[in-house]
C-alpha cells in the first residue's frame, strides 16, 4: 500500500516505517530529556553548590541558560515592547529568583531529593490560588490535594523530628514558599503574558530571573572573597548542565512535546522527577531516606497524579486538547523543574 504526503507525494511502505520509527526516537528523545534531564537537575544543584554560591550558581545558570533560548529565537524577544519585558520581569523574578534561587539555598541543609518532593506540590498552590482569585475549581481537584498535604507534612515532621540528622524547620518552609512562588510566577504569566510565545517568554524570564539572583547574590555578600579560580571542575560541570541541559535542551523538548501530545501526558515528568531525584540523591550523593519519609513522597507524588487526571477529565473528557492549548501549558506552571 502507497502512502500520500500533505502534499500528494507517494511514499513507499519502507519509507513509512522509516518516518514512524524516526517519530518514535524523537518522542522517546524528548520524553528522556523531560524526565532525566530536569530530573538530574537536583543532583546538579548539590554538585554546583560544593565550590560555587547558591544565588550565584543559580544566577549564572539561569543567564545561560536564558542566553541560549534567545538565541534560538532569533533574538526576537529584544525587539519586543517593554510591556511585554515588564511582564516577564516580574514573573521572571517570582519564577527563578523566588522558586529556583531559595531552593538552591535550602538545598545546603536539605537533601536534594526530599527537595524535589516538597517542590512537586506546585500544583496544589496552583488550585488553590485561581480559586483563591475567583476561578471556579471542582471539589475533586481539592480531594486530590488531601493526600500531597499530608505527605509534605509527613515529611517534614519526620525530618525535623529525626534525633540523628534533623532539618532545619525553616529550610522546610523555604520550600514550601518557593513553590509558593512559582505558582504565582505561572499564574501571572498565564494571565499577563500569554500572547508572548513560549520560547520568547521562558528566555525573557530566564535572563531577568537572572540579573535578580546575580544582584541578591551581591548583596548577600557572595561575591566578597569569591573568585572563578576557586569553582571546580565539579561544580562547573553542574553549572553547564543546569545552564545547557536542564534550560536549553529540556525546554526545547519540552516545548516540542506540547505541540505533539496531551499536557497531562507530558505533565507526567512532574511525578517522574521527583523519582529520579531521589534515586540520584540516594545512588549519587549517598542520601539517606526513611520509610516515613518515602511514604509522604508516595503521598505527594499520588496526589499529583489524581490532580493531572482530574484536570483533563474535566475539560476534555472525549479527546486531547488542542495544540494552542497544550502550548498555553508551558505558561501555567506544569515546567516547574530546577
């Protein structure tokens, strides 16, 4: 059997086979680079954090990481208007200085994989603040956040509470508030920037997200006595691969996959990740985790899921939704990795 192009060329069966399995590589490509790659990020936090300040660290990643998005598309967020840098100044700060840079912070007392956990309850923040602000939000989707908040609060009474190696209760809530903070930073631009390509939008937030967490790193003295001489070949591999891999190449993918699939299919890395992290932490970094704490992680992760579920049953309970849709998703905090 013949099959036709768009454009009415024949295409052999051989041919076919060919474009499907090349479809498929590229699918499980980009489904790797969203699960692994945004996965491994915390790991790469942790390996940063050794030789390089946590403002700074993240700073620098987000401005290369933002460079490298601008680039790719044709410097066409330059030549926007200030209303639209406006925009993404502002929720470029509440996304990278308030969610990226506090975590980075917390992550010197608080294991990289717990820190993927607590930072997996974005959604709940989501829910809560639309129906906070008047969006009407069904029972179903609060249901689902009962058992998230019981294993966020699982988890951080077992690890304040732990007598051998207890956390700080205050680098607990600096997590729980930087979640806080990318929700309202998805909100506002989902609201104020949604007529801003995604591609220009997450470079525009990457660079100004930037520039905030290089001036509070100033002024919180972490320049004073600090010199590149002294980062190691460790810590800038973790600084190219936050920069490269985890902004660069994991948004590109993941951009490419709204156009492709359902969002709830590729919001799917949202539980997927806090699994590779914590197997990194636990492989890599030889973090310890306690049965109480695993439990609450099943708990979060469960609740997640249930919520991704619900939110696509309800708007569209026959089919996927469209591709304008599925593209909005990279506004409205699904990308929530480090």
């Amino acid at each position: 059997m013949i099959e036709r192009t768009a454009a009415g060329a024949s295409l052999n069966p051989k041919e076919v086979a060919m474009s499907a399995s090349s479809g498929r590589v590229h699918l499980a490509s980009a489904f790797g680079a969203i699960y692994l790659l945004w996965g491994g990020t915390y790991l790469a936090i942790a390996l940063g954090l050794q030789s390089i300040p946590p403002f700074l660290l993240i700073g620098a990643r987000s401005i290369l990481g933002g460079a490298v998005l601008l680039a790719l598309s044709g410097l066409r967020p330059l030549v926007r208007s200030w209303e639209d840098w406006r925009h993404a100044t502002i929720s470029g700060t509440l996304l990278f200085l308030g969610c990226h840079g506090t975590p980075a912070y917390a992550q010197r007392y608080v294991p990289s994989g717990l820190s993927a956990i607590i930072l997996a309850i974005i959604p709940f923040w989501i829910v809560l603040i639309n129906a906070s602000t008047g969006q009407s939000e069904p029972l179903r989707k609060f249901l689902a956040l009962v058992p998230g908040l019981a294993g966020v609060g699982i988890i951080a009474w077992n690890e304040t509470s732990n007598a051998q190696h207890s956390l700080p209760v205050g680098m607990i809530a600096l997590l729980v508030a930087s979640s806080l903070f990318w929700a309202l930073g998805s909100v506002y631009a989902q609201r104020r920037a949604a007529h801003i390509p995604p591609h220009d939008l997450a470079g525009m937030q990457l660079i100004c997200g930037g520039i905030g967490l290089l001036a509070l790193s100033g002024l919180a003295g972490e320049w004073v006595g600090f010199t590149p001489r002294q980062v190691s070949i460790i810590s800038l591999g973790g600084l190219l691969y936050l920069g490269l891999l985890g902004s660069a190449v994991g948004n590109t993918a993941y951009l490419w996959l709204l156009d492709r699939m359902s969002a709830p299919i590729v919001a799917t890395y949202t539980f997927v990740n806090p699994v590779v992290a914590l197997i990194l932490g636990v492989s890599v970094l030889g973090e310890r985790i306690t049965i109480l704490s695993l439990a609450g992680a099943t708990l979060v992760i469960s609740s997640v899921a249930a919520l991704l579920y619900f939110a696509n049953a309800k708007e569209y309970p026959n089919k996927s939704p469209p591709a304008c849709v599925r593209r909005n998703a990279a506004r409205t905090g699904v990308n929530s990795a480090l």
